[in-house]
C-alpha cells in the first residue's frame, strides 16, 4: 500500500489533490450552495415542473393527467380569442404604466435629489404608497372612484366636470388601474433615480455651466445619458412589473367590465385556480416567461446601441 | 439525563397512542367561536360513542375556501370530511372524489333521509346516490330599514307580504318612494354590495325567478326567456330611470343605513345588532301576478374517498346531521329536514329572528329551490361576467345583452 501510494505520488509528481485553487473552488461552492440549492428547489424545479405541466391536460380535482403536447400552447396560440385580447391588455397597461411611471419618477428624483428643507418629508410622502399594502391600497382607491358620490367625481363637480363611472367603462377602467398603479409604485423609481443622480458628480454640471450650457441642456446632454444604466435597470424592472401585476387588478376591477381589465397575471390566475386547468394556465406563464424575456432582450440590446 | 429519557419515553407514548387514535379531520369555513363550540359539542358526542376517535376541525377563510379545499384535493391531503358550498358541489361530485353515504346514512339508526326536503337534496344527489348532506339551506330574504320606511310612511315588506301585496311591481313602486323621502340614499343593495361582481348571479335570480324564469334549467340558458328579459328589464330600469338601486361602480351599504333594503340570508341577522336602526326581515317579493320563486343558498358535508377512514368520517356526517345533531345546528344553520323546520325550537327559539321572522324562513326552505348549480360554474361565471358588464351600462339593450351571455354560456351548459 506504501509502496504504490508513493509510487503514484511520484508519478504525478507530487501534486497535492486540495491545491489551492482547489481549496478557493471548493469554499466557494460552498458559500453560494445555500443560495444556489434555494435556487434548485425553489426557481428551477418549479421552472422545470411547469414545463411537464404545460404538456398536460391535468384534471386539479381528480387527479387525472394526460399528456398532450403542445396543445395548450397551440389553444392559447391558435384557437382561443381571449388570450389575443388579454395579451392586447397587457401591452396597454404596460405601455400606459411604464412610460408614465419613468416619466414621473425621473421628474420628482430631479425635484427631490438636491437637499432643501423638508426634502426627506416628500421623498417619504411619495415612497409611503410603495410599502403600503396593495389590496388596502386598491380598496381605497375603488372607493375613491366611486361613480356616483365618490371623492374624485365630487371633487371634479366642484369645477363643473361630471367625472365618468371610473371603474364600470373599460376605458375609463384601464386609465385607472394605471394611473393608481403608477401613484403606488413611482417611489420605488423615484429612489433608484435620486441614488444615481446623487451619484453624478456635480463638476459635470458645473463645467457645463461655465461654459454657457442651459439647465435644460445640461439635464439633456449630461444628466440624461449618465442615467442610462439606471434607466434601464427601471424600465426593464418596471416592465417586467407591469406584466406580473395581479392583486391590483384583483382587487380594483377582478378583470371587468367587459374584460377591459383582464390582464395576463390575472388570466393565468383565472385558468389554473378558478377552471383548475393547470396545464393551459401552465402554458400561459412560459408564453408570459418568453413574452418578459424578449421584451428584457431588446430593452439591454437597445441599451447597448445606444451605448456604441 | 434521567430527566430527557423520561421526556423522550413519554413523547413516543404519546406519539403511539396518537398513531393509535383515528383522527378525523373536518375542513369547514367558519372561524366563529359559538359555531366552533356547537360543531365540536356534536363532535364529542361522537367521539363518545367511538372511543379512540378524534376529531378536528380546521378553519379555512370563505374567501378562498373551494380554492384551498381544492389544492388539499389534488396534494393529496384532503380531510376526511369537508363543508361544501353549493356551488363547488357538482364539480366535485363529477370528480368522483367524494363518498356515496347512502349506505351509511341508510344503515344509521333513526336518521330517516326522506325527512330531507326534495328541493334541499337536489345538488348533493346523482341517481340514487348521497354525496353530501346539506347542514344549511338558507334562503334568500329582504332585510329592510323600518326606520326609513316609517320615514316615508310606507307599509314595511313584512307588512305588505302578509296582505299578499309584496311582488315585483310594489317593490318598484315604494323604492321610489322611498328614495324621495330619503334624499341621498338609495331604496335597494344587491346581496353583499356585490351584485355588479361576484354575486353577479344572486342579483338576478331573485327577480327572474319571480317571474317564473331562472337562469339555466335542464342545459339551457334561461336569460333570454321573456320573463328573464321583463324582470331584468325592470331591475335594470331601476337601476338607471328610477335611480333607487345602487348603480355599478357605487357604494350604498344597507347595514351602514345607506340603503333601506337588500337581499340576504339569516346568517347576516347577527350583523344587524351593530346597525344601529330598526330592521325586519321579509319574503322576496313575488312575481307580478303573485309567483313565488325563492332561492336557497346551501351548504353541505361531504366525505372525502381518498380519507383511509371514509366509513367513520360517514357516520360522523350521520350522527351531525341525524334529527338531534340538524336541531342543534340549526341555532345558526337552517335546516333541511321537514321536521326541525316545523320544530318549536327552530321557530321560536332564534336570538336574533323574531317567530314571525323565522316563520318566513321555514316558508323559503319549504317552496324554495337552490340557486343555479352546475359542474363548469367557475367557467360560466367568467364568461357571463363581460356580458354582465356590457348589461348594466345605462344605454344597454337588455334583451340584447341577455342574448349576448346565453350566447356566451349555452355552449358550457
């Protein structure tokens, strides 16, 4: 047994197994295995578990499943309507929510960045609705849009406007649930903006004002292009939001009226908890999935584009 | 160490005889205490009579109660025996996952399942099988303000039902009277404040009903029938000429004394304590030539096949719902056995509904029929639900817009 072991040690000219690189290896897997076996139960089985169900007509109450291919994708794809006109839904709440979001975040990080007296008293004002509970916040607000005798409609008496029935027209509907959404969530951007804005150094602008830059053209030229990483960290965040947003609709409008509402999150909800068709509702998310990731794709290929 | 080997010898006691004891594990969707406390008393006696046998009752919120009920199902943990809305019940009964408890009921001394209403046992029969037992069949009545129709020097409903004068057509008549004695209020509330939404159905199956339609009956949509379209019509007209029905999109809760009626079962009765106004209770107004069409909103216990102790979960089920066990429930769940109906206990015995109150009850559970039921109801909900929508719009065309949801549900009926 000596012999050979020193004989193979000599061979391999004496290179111990846990070399360094080894050890530095083997301490870092284990750092990240926590994580990374949170990961594995948590994302990829479940990513990969909805791939098998997607594949399946699975009857949730008795238990019967049988495999069927790519029918679920083809019915949302090929044969049913509904899903044309919720994926119609979310790309106008998306398109309504995210540039007004951005929009809007980036002008009060701007107003709120530099510090003035009470500067921590807005910032709270407009970060509060983000901490707040999403189902109270909806509750208060379907209240507030009240056709007759709700706040909003009052208030717009007050100046002769005869406010429409906010949440019963589908139009109407879906400015609502944006603009409410975008009121609830714009401080979380507002934030990511003062941090990178606080992180432009002051020379620049100061530089470009000796030279004779206005203000405008220093937000344009200078300000602007230096948020651009953070510009689209929020537009890809905000994105992929707007495509997961549920317990707002849920509460606000359940979808209604007349679908006008119905948006994808809640029509996955919809198919696989209420139908209990897993399979269909299954497909659906790796449409969302695909649908989220392509939209991301662009948004960082753009990115860099521009960036070139 | 002395002191961990006793803690361990007494925990794997403990553990065997808990793996020794049968334990019946019982899913219902009530978190109030005076209802826990009647279940596990009728609970005792059981466990009384079977030594060994435990039994549990689980909470799970009304909100998401069918939902969960469901995801236990398919986890393969479901309890041996369950509340079951009416609703869910023919979904799960064509699942065939539930337990036929003929047998059982039949073999269970005394129980008598001819003493069950025809109409009451309707949902929870397949052929000649049992597949639930209902504990509540509750009607639908008219809870009324007496304050704001003293206000408006009106008979109350209870006053006009017992001159046989409550239908259809009086009720329009004094919701107008009734708003302009009232300013800013309203004369009527959908069930729950939520008639335009997920009571959708329960707020028009009263008035179709009274008209002697209903909303689908023997696979074919009812909505388009003419007396559907007239009593529609007349609550839609209410709803946007009369202006005496909270609109969509508003709120105007009876119980707040925003309204001075609505639609509600006996269970809502403990609620009227905190009201703060005089109240009463009503039969739903009848058709305009005096057709009665009341609606029952039920629930039942069913048994689960899967539990590994069926048989006993059956008896169980026997022993709650035997002659002894739908009298004590029916403190707070009305009965649906012809005998605890026409009981003194059950009449004159209800802290919150006065004899006469509970005499309108029994009436409802005696003529009245279950609300609409069937296996796909998730999904016909969800399509008449747009169609709905596109109805209570002032400018709707209302028989139109009732061919539009026959359209849209006949092919899932």
């Amino acid at each position: 047994m000596t012999s050979s072991l020193s004989h193979r040690s000599g061979a391999q000219a004496r290179a111990p197994w846990l070399t360094l690189q080894r050890r530095d290896a083997i301490e870092g897997w284990l750092f990240v295995s926590p994580t990374l076996l949170g990961f594995l139960i948590f994302f990829l089985g479940p990513l990969i578990a909805i791939f098998i169900y997607a594949m399946s007509d699975w009857n949730f109450l008795s238990g019967e499943a049988t495999f069927v291919g790519l029918t679920n994708f083809e019915d949302a794809l090929l044969e049913n309507p509904d899903f044309w006109h919720v994926l119609r839904n979310s790309a106008v709440f998306a398109l309504g929510l995210v540039p007004l979001n951005v929009a809007l975040a980036l002008f009060l990080a701007v107003a709120l960045s530099r510090p003035f007296r009470g500067v921590i008293i807005f910032r709270t004002i407009f970060f509060a609705p983000v901490i707040t509970s999403a189902i109270a916040w909806a509750i208060v607000w379907k209240f507030m849009l009240q056709g007759e005798g709700g706040p909003i409609n009052q208030m717009l008496a007050l100046i002769g406007i005869t406010g429409p029935n906010w949440l019963r027209e589908p139009n109407w509907a879906m400015a609502a649930v944006i603009v409410t959404r975008v009121i609830k969530m714009v401080g979380l951007n507002m934030i990511l903006y003062i941090a990178a804005l606080q992180a432009i150094p002051r020379d620049y602008d100061e530089a470009a004002g000796l030279e004779g830059a206005s203000r405008w053209q220093i937000f344009r030229l200078i300000t602007w292009p230096l948020l651009g990483p953070t510009t689209l960290v929020i537009v890809v965040l905000t994105t992929i939001g707007s495509f997961k947003v549920f317990d707002h609709i849920y509460q606000m409008t359940g979808g209604g009226p007349e679908n006008g509402t119905l948006v994808l999150a809640f029509y996955i909800y919809q198919q696989g908890f209420q139908f209990f068709d897993i399979g269909y509702a299954s497909a659906l998310a790796i449409i969302m999935f695909v649908i989220v990731t392509i939209l991301t794709l662009i948004q960082v290929s753009l990115r860099r584009k521009d960036d070139a | 160490m002395k002191g961990i080997f006793t803690l361990t010898a007494s925990a794997m006691v403990l553990m065997a005889a808990q793996a020794s004891a049968q334990d019946l594990r019982v899913a219902v969707y009530t978190s109030s205490e005076p209802h826990l406390k009647l279940l596990n008393q009728l609970a005792d006696g059981f466990k009384a009579s079977h030594p060994g046998v435990n039994v549990r009752f689980e909470t799970i919120p009304v909100a998401d109660y069918t939902q969960k009920l469901s995801f236990q199902v398919a986890g393969g943990k479901a309890p041996d025996v369950a509340w079951m809305m009416e609703d869910a019940a023919p979904a799960f009964i064509e699942a065939n996952i539930l337990m036929d408890l003929t047998p059982v009921l039949q073999a269970f001394p005394n129980y008598d399942l001819a003493d069950f209403t025809d109409p009451a046992m309707a949902l929870w029969r397949k052929g000649d099988q049992v597949y639930g037992v209902p504990f509540s069949t509750s009607p639908f009545l008219i809870y009324y303000n007496k304050a704001m129709f003293d206000k408006a020097g009106l008979e109350d409903p209870k006053q006009l039902a017992e001159k046989g004068e409550w239908n259809m057509t009086k009720f329009q008549e004094v919701s107008k009277q009734l708003v302009a004695a009232n300013p800013g209020k309203y004369a009527f509330e959908f069930k729950d404040g939520e008639g335009y939404a997920s009571r959708m159905t329960h707020a028009l199956l009263p008035p179709i009903r009274a008209y002697g339609g209903d909303l689908w009956e023997n696979g074919q949509c009812g909505l388009e029938s003419p007396g559907a379209v007239k009593a529609v019509q007349q609550i839609h007209d209410m709803v946007f000429k009369d202006k005496t029905i909270v609109p969509p999109g508003t709120q105007g809760d009876y119980f707040s004394g925003d309204s001075a009626m609505t639609v509600n079962q006996i269970s809502r009765a403990s609620k009227m304590k905190e009201a703060g106004f005089d109240w009463g209770v009503a039969p739903l107004p009848t058709g305009p030539n005096g057709e009665e069409g009341p609606v029952i909103g039920q629930a039942g216990f069913v048994v689960f096949e899967a539990s590994p102790n069926k048989e006993l979960a059956a008896e169980l089920v026997a022993q709650m719902t035997d002659k002894e066990g739908v009298a004590a429930l029916a403190q707070f769940f009305p009965p649906a056995r012809r005998s605890v109906l026409t009981s003194d206990a059950f009449l004159n015995k209800n802290q919150y509904l006065s004899p006469e109150m509970m005499g309108f009850v029994a009436a409802g559970i005696e003529k009245g029929r279950v609300v609409a039921a069937h296996e796909r109801v998730p999904q016909i909900l969800a399509a008449m639900k747009p169609r709905v929508d596109a109805l209570w719009r002032p400018d709707a065309d209302v028989a139109k817009s009732l061919q539009g949801v026959c359209a849209a549900i006949q092919p899932l009926l």
